[in-house]
C-alpha cells in the first residue's frame, strides 16, 4: 500500500480530475457540507495526505468567521509531503500533519469533534479496526463522516462504469503518472469494497450510532454519516 502511493503522489489529484471528469471535487464539497464544520472543532481528517478535504473544511470554518483545529493523517509520507507542498504554496496554516497508520492512530482517545475520511478507508487492511479507531478518537457526540466509491445503484451505468474503470483508469494512469499498475489496484479495491448497506452495518458494529448514507452520481460513490453517541 505504501508504494502504490508513494508511486502516485505527486500526480493523485490531477488523476482524480482525469478519472472523475472533475466530480471528485462536486462530491467532496458535497461531503463537506454534510459534515457542516464549525468554529473551535478539532477535526481528525484520516487517509487525507494531499490535503484536498482538510483545505476544504478550513475554508467553509474561516466562512462562517472562525478557525479549527485540523489534523491530516496519512501512513505515507510521501502523500503527506504532497499535501504539506500544497499547503506552503497556499500560504494556509491551519492545517497539522501526522504520519499514522488509520488502524493504530497515534492520538489520544476522545479527542475529535469530527472524523474524515475520503477515498481512503477501503485501502486499509482491517475495516473494522479502523472504523474502532474513529469511535476512539471521537469525543462523545462526535462526527463520523466518510466519502467512498460504493456500488453503482442505476441499471447500465454499472456495466460503463466497469469498462470505464479496467480499461481506461489503468491506461491513463501509465501515461500521467506512469504507473498502470498501481491504478489497476485501485480499481480492484473498489470492487471489493462493500456495498452501501453491508458498510453502514459494519459501522454499527463499531459502536457508532444514527448511522446513514447518501448516494452520489448513481451509487459510483456514497458518503456514509454516524454519531459516537
């Protein structure tokens, strides 16, 4: 896991425009505007090394006239190194960076208002131990939200969406960031990620509560909500 994104990093987010014809950035506004992030939280974003969700919060709290404490957590340095480039050439501040894995987080129980993950927790080994870790880490009435691919939800789009995926995905991925492979394994991930329903379940069982979902462009990717209550 590692080397396939340490292999990506300096090209991840201009993959995303090139394989989402730009949506990436609909549904991640979109997944921000659900979390609806205030003034004085402290925010865990997890699997964020690029930066692309944290920025994001910072600005709609700076919106709404405040500031958040805002921690990006990535296993991979060099995801973490892209993220901390991006944010000097923004001049933006209000970020803290943390090289950890989503499964063992190397923060304090009951520390976060709210926990993000986008894109991200599919790649981890065990599931569960890093869904456990987000009910750690969140204070009590605390803020799970996380954005994933999930399961095409409208008849033919699923069938595109495939050929799309292991013909095209892999091809662009060998000509901008000269690795075919990696973005094979991508691919491959998100087929074998569960579908909407089987993952909120597994978020019950974490412990986390109210849990929902909502769908995005037909089901090609869902945001998942819940409440450490």
């Amino acid at each position: 896991m590692r080397e396939v994104f340490s292999s990506v990093a300096r090209n991840y987010d201009l993959m995303n425009d090139l394989m989402s014809a730009g949506v990436h950035r609909l549904w991640k506004d979109a997944m921000v505007e659900w979390l609806n992030p205030q003034p004085g939280w402290r925010v865990l974003d997890v699997a964020g090394g690029t930066g692309d969700i944290a920025f994001r919060i910072a600005h709609a709290v700076r919106e709404r006239g405040g500031q958040a404490d805002i921690a990006v957590c990535d296993i991979n340095a060099d995801m973490l190194g892209e993220g901390v480039r991006r944010a000097e050439a923004k001049a933006e501040s209000a970020l803290r960076w943390i090289n950890g894995d989503a499964e063992a987080l190397p923060v304090p129980d009951a520390t976060f208002d709210a926990y993000t993950i986008a894109f991200g927790i599919r790649n981890v080994t065990h599931i569960d131990k890093a869904l456990a870790e987000a009910r750690r880490v969140l204070k009590p009435g605390g803020r799970f939200l996380c954005l994933e691919f999930s399961q095409v939800q409208v008849p033919g789009l699923d069938f595109l969406y495939d050929k799309f995926s292991f013909n095209v995905l892999p091809a662009l991925g060998h000509i901008v960031a000269g690795d075919g492979e990696a973005y094979r394994y991508l691919v491959e991930s998100i087929r074998r990620f569960p579908p909407q329903a089987k993952f909120a379940k597994m978020i019950e069982q974490a412990g986390l509560s109210r849990v929902q979902y909502r769908n995005l462009t037909g089901g090609i990717a869902a945001m998942h909500s819940a409440w450490n209550i």
